[in-house]
C-alpha cells in the first residue's frame, strides 16, 4: 500500500481546522495511520523542506512552520500521494481551486506570506524520506 506524509501546518492546526482537513482526507476513503501533534523545531523543518533552502521564501517558511504546534499525519491508500496533493490544491491559495483545502481555506496575505494550511509528500521518494523524518518509530518507510 502507498503512504503519504501530510502536516496540518501552524495555521491550520491554529485555526481549529485540523478536523475539517482529516475529513476530507478520511471522506475520499484513505486510511490514517500514524497522527501526532507536535511543535517542530528548526532543524527538522530544514531537513523536511531542504530542497528549498536556497529559496529567498525559505527563512519566511521556517519561521512559519516553527510558530506553534503541527499536526504530522500518515495516510495510506491507493494513489493517495497524488491524491492528497489533488485534495490539497495548488500552493497558492489565491489560485488554488474551489473546493480543495488550500483554494477554500487558505490565506494570501498579499505580502509574500502564503497561509496555505497543508503539506502533503511530492513524490515516492519524498513520502519515504519525509515518513522517516516525522514518524521514525513507524514501519511504513
Ligand atoms: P508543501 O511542500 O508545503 O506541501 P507545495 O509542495 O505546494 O507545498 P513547495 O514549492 O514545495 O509547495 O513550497 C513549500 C512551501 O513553501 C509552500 O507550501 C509555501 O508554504 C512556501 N512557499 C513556496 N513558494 C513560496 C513563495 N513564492 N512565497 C512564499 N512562500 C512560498
Ligand atoms: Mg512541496
């Protein structure tokens, strides 16, 4: 079975919109397998996101990520990488589709500051070194 690395970011675990999001998730029938809060500190967020280092936006993300506690979640199922990716909607909210998370529930702060409440694994190899990073002591890497 395929597996996926999904966070409720800050500002949606912030929001109270963590149950909202796992609904969507559990609706479209793919299963939880491993879920905790937690408040991640610098160094994990500059391994999770360390393809983006070199961005100008990466300082901006790291503090956002770090702000207040996040929601990792492991999902499993059939195509769910590309399925959670389609359920979450493009990066930026603005132009994220109606009726997927980030185009009906995420914030462009116009600023440069994108609020887009979700993460969800890219590719194979990204699921499995991202389920690693946040769930070592789970089996599904
Ligand atoms: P994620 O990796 O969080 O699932 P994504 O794959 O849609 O999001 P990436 O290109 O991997 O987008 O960027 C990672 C995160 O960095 C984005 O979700 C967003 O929070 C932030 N980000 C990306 N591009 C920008 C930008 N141009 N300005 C500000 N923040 C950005
Ligand atoms: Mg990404």
């Amino acid at each position: 079975k395929e597996h996926t690395l999904v966070l409720v970011k800050p500002d949606g675990f912030r929001r109270g919109l963590t149950g909202e999001i796992l609904r969507r998730i559990e609706s479209k029938g793919y299963v939880l397998k491993g879920l905790k809060i937690k408040q991640a500190d610098r160094a994990l967020l500059e391994e999770h996101y360390a393809e983006h280092r070199e961005r100008p936006f990466f300082q901006g993300l790291i503090e956002y990520m770090s702000a207040s506690p996040l929601v990792a979640i492991v999902v499993e199922g059939d195509r769910v990488i590309e399925g959670v990716r389609s359920l979450m909607g493009t990066t930026n909210p603005t132009l994220a589709a109606p009726g997927t998370i980030r185009g009906d529930l995420g914030r462009d702060w116009g600023t440069g500051q994108v609020e887009n409440l979700v993460h969800g694994s890219d590719s194979t190899t990204s699921a499995i070194r991202e389920i690693a990073l946040w769930f070592p002591e789970l089996e599904y890497h």
